[in-house]
C-alpha cells in the first residue's frame, strides 16, 4: 500500500517545476486523489504565482476530487487576492482528507488555512516530508522572515579555489557538464546578480541556454553604483527581451533615462560606508520587487562582499581537478577575516560529478 510520503514525493516533484517562475508566490505542488486512491489530478504553481496548485489539480481531478485526498506541499492559502482562498476551494470540492507539508509564515496565513479547513470536518495531517517542503520553499520563507530573497552563490574554479589564471584567463576552468548544471540554477531562480565588473569584462549574456529552457531565463541585476555600464553590453541591448535591472548610488539623472529607453530597469539603492552599494538594502529592495531565489555569479570582489556581510544563504561550488596556483585570481579574495572562530561555516547538503568535475552544494551553518 502507497503511504502518505509517496503521494507527497509526487507532489514535492511538481512543486520543483515552478521554482523560479512562481515568484512573488512560493512554489507549490498538489496531487489529488479520488476515493479509490487513484490520482486523478496534478498541479503546480504558475508563472507569476497564478494559477495556484491546488486550483490546477482541481480543475484537472473534476467531481472525482469529492471524497478524495489532496496532498500539498504547503498550507493552503486563507486569504483573499487575485483568487479565493485555496481552503475555501478545497472545501468547495468537497476534499475529504489534506495532507499538508508544512505550514506558510506568510502572517496572512499561518495556521489559518489549517484551521479553515478543519472547522469545515476535513481531516487534516501536516508535517509530511517537511524537510523537504522546507528546503524547496527556502527563498519563500526567507522573504516572509527576513525580507529579502534566499541568496545562493554559484562559483566554478579550479581545483584550488581559483576563478582565473594571472592574465585573467578563465575560459572554461569548469567542463560543459558543470555548465549546463549551472544553466539549470539558472532556471530555477528567480534573478541573477553580478557584479558590474563582471559585465564590463565578459559581456556576458546571463541567460538560460539549454534546451527547451530558454523561456527561463531569470531576471539579469547589474550591481552598478557609479552606472559604468556601456549601452552597447549584451544585457543592455536584449532588455526588451529578458528583463534586466540596474542597481546603482547614483542619483536619477540622463544615464537612468538612457537605460530605460533601452529596457533596463534602473533602481536607487544607498551606499555602504565605502560608497558602494549597501548589499542588506540591496537586497530589501528586490524582496520589495518580489524576488524570492537570487542566484550570484560573482565577480569575486561581490563574492567576497556577501559572505563577508553574512547574506549568502546556499553555495554551490563546481571545482574542476586542474590546479592553476597561487598567482591566479582567488574566487573569494579577502573578507577581513582575522580570528579562526569568525570563519563562516558551511554545511555540505548535496554533492557529486559533473563530468570530470566535482560539485558540492552547501548552506550557511548556525
């Protein structure tokens, strides 16, 4: 007999689907069951955070949902928005039993989807694969606690932790393998930050290239305090096609109008006591504009500058087993670390091959 935790695997799959897509909304999956425990309806979250997915799988299971189990990666929501709540629509098909993975810290909610649906006769079980639950809806928690998104850094270096040889050679330290690894995070975030370093020297596209993938591209964010960025960069000129904001300390003026004729989306941010953009206010000002999953890929002084402020959340590290030595360009250059007992410290999550290369995912340690 199938448990609980296999219909919530199928529903914890779907709710992967939409990460990076959902934003402002968490990612969340639904299975629905009918008497016979059948499946007889699936759904994820939407792009933009509509249609939910509990109204998905409804719509997909009809009036064989009535008697039925629904499993859902997250408390149904309990308040009213673009859509009724999802507890009221639960309880409008006539769900007889919600199992639940974990609870929703959005203050609208919390408890209260559980409670609805309780007062309505449904039996209901939370707690359900909640480590999991918990891990893929990190960027929504993060958001609800602490008002700005989950920050993930992606470095790819040499065996010895080294991003470019000394005359700045760095094309391809990592394989193809890693590569498309880390196209995939791309996908599945909802932004990706550099710093404008990064841009005047690789032009790069920061865009999603695998295949079938394309529409996922996240939005690009351009650290930019002193707006050096040239008009003529690959980001600038496909603004109108993925969307691309600049942070910058400078003060609206022709630069900013210059940008936004091309697409760009020009954003006000304090500086730091250097002068340089505050990084915490930095990133309060994309959890204002929704953003949920940051993916930073660097450069190596941004590196260094978040985990310095303690705002990296996940790393994911591509090491290649080449070693390039102690004159090439470090990922992480100095964080003002002077006693052992400051180190930040990482917990290994996930790791594996790539390739010949080897990758490692880790989160902050406590």
């Amino acid at each position: 007999m199938k448990t609980d935790s296999h219909y919530m695997s199928i529903a914890l799959g779907l709710s992967r689907r939409g990460l990076g897509q959902s934003s402002p909304n968490p990612s969340v999956g639904c299975v629905i069951l009918n008497k016979k425990s059948q499946i007889v309806g699936r759904g994820y979250t939407g792009r933009g955070g509509r249609p939910h997915a509990e109204t998905m799988a409804l719509l997909q299971a009809g009036y064989e949902a009535e008697g039925g189990t629904a499993y859902v990666t997250l408390e149904p929501c309990a308040h009213y928005g673009q859509t009724p709540p999802c507890a009221e629509t639960l309880i409008k098909a006539k769900i007889s039993r919600v199992v639940v993975a974990t609870g929703d810290p959005d203050e609208r909610v919390s408890g209260k989807g559980i409670a609805i649906l309780k007062a309505a006769g449904i039996d209901v079980s939370i707690g359900i694969c909640q480590d999991q639950a918990d891990d893929i809806n990190k960027g929504f928690f993060t958001l609800c606690t602490y008002k700005r998104p989950m920050v993930t850094m992606k470095l790819a270096t040499s065996l010895d932790g080294k991003i470019a040889t000394v005359t700045g050679q760095s094309k391809w330290i990592t394989g193809a393998e890693s590569r498309n690894r880390g196209h995939l995070l791309r996908a599945n975030h909802d932004a990706i930050l550099v710093g404008i370093g990064t841009v005047i020297a690789d032009n790069p596209s920061l865009d999603c290239r695998l295949s079938g993938l394309q529409s996922y591209s996240p939005i690009r964010i351009i650290l930019d305090s002193s707006l050096k960025i040239s008009i003529d960069s690959n980001v600038v000129q496909t603004a109108k096609e993925i969307p691309t904001w600049v942070i910058t300390t400078v003060a609206h003026d022709q630069k900013w109008e210059i940008l936004e004729n091309f697409g760009v989306k020009v954003i006000g941010c304090v500086a730091d006591e250097n002068k340089q953009i505050h990084l915490a206010e930095m990133l309060k000002l994309l959890g204002t504009n929704g953003i949920t999953r940051l993916l930073c890929e660097g450069g190596a002084q941004v590196n260094a500058s978040l985990i310095k402020a303690s705002l990296v959340d996940r790393l994911y590290w591509f090491r290649s087993t080449k070693i390039i030595g102690g004159d090439g360009l470090s990922a992480i250059p100095s964080i003002g670390l002077n006693m052992l007992e400051e180190m930040p410290h990482f917990h290994v999550l996930r790791s594996g091959q790539t390739g010949n290369d080897i990758w490692q995912e880790f989160k902050i340690g406590h």
